[in-house]
C-alpha cells in the first residue's frame, strides 16, 4: 500500500537535527530544543507547517553567560516566538523574545547538519 501524501494540515518539519552557524535544532514529533552560542531554548508546541511551508510556535529562550554559575541563582527563561520557513532541506528561522520584541536572530539551518555552536565559559 502506497502512503498517501500529506494534507497541508499535517505537514510539519521534519523530525532530527538541523543545524547552521551559532545553532542547532533537534526536532521532535511534539516540540524542538535549540543550543545557540551562549544560550539555550525550547520550541513548545508541535512544528505544523501552513500550504507555504511556514510555521510560526512559541516556546522559550534562556541566555548564558560565561564564567562559572553561581549556586542558587536560575537562568531567566523568557517566553520565545520562533517563526520560519521549510524549503527542501533547508530552514529559515527567526527568534523573537515575546516581552521585549527584542530579536535573537535569524538562522539559515540544514537538515542533517549537527549546526556549529560555541558554548559560552
């Protein structure tokens, strides 16, 4: 029996990782995790991808800073939108922090790539 295409309402990006310059996105079936450079986040709801192959989740954003952290103190986990768009193997991606309308960034990633992140010290 031949699977049968996807319904635009079911598409959505492809579970694995995905990476490029300052970030890597593992991608699964609910969710996404994100390492950046000197941060980290989570994607908090499922990838669904419109009939343009874009999608648009919320999820959250931690920065870290370097040097050792001190006992007790707790990153400060801020609400993230991350707005992008498929195409074939590659992904745009643009991170938004909701409160401050301040931009993370925006990424170019390819599906299969581990990413090139440098962890803040």
């Amino acid at each position: 029996m031949k699977d049968r295409p996807k319904r635009a309402s079911e598409r959505v990006v492809t579970p694995g990782v995905w990476g490029g310059a300052h970030i890597r996105l593992d991608v699964e079936e609910k969710g996404a995790t994100v390492q950046y450079d000197c941060a980290h986040g989570s994607i908090d709801e499922q990838l669904a991808l419109d009939a343009e192959g874009r999608f648009d989740a919320r999820g959250t954003f931690v920065h870290e800073g370097g040097g050792s952290i001190r006992i007790g103190i707790n990153r400060v986990r801020q609400p993230a939108r991350y707005a992008g768009q498929v195409s074939g193997g590659r992904l745009s991606l643009t991170v938004t922090l909701t409160e401050t309308s301040q931009a993370v960034g925006t990424y170019t990633l390819t599906r299969g790539s581990e990413g090139r992140v440098r962890k803040c010290r």
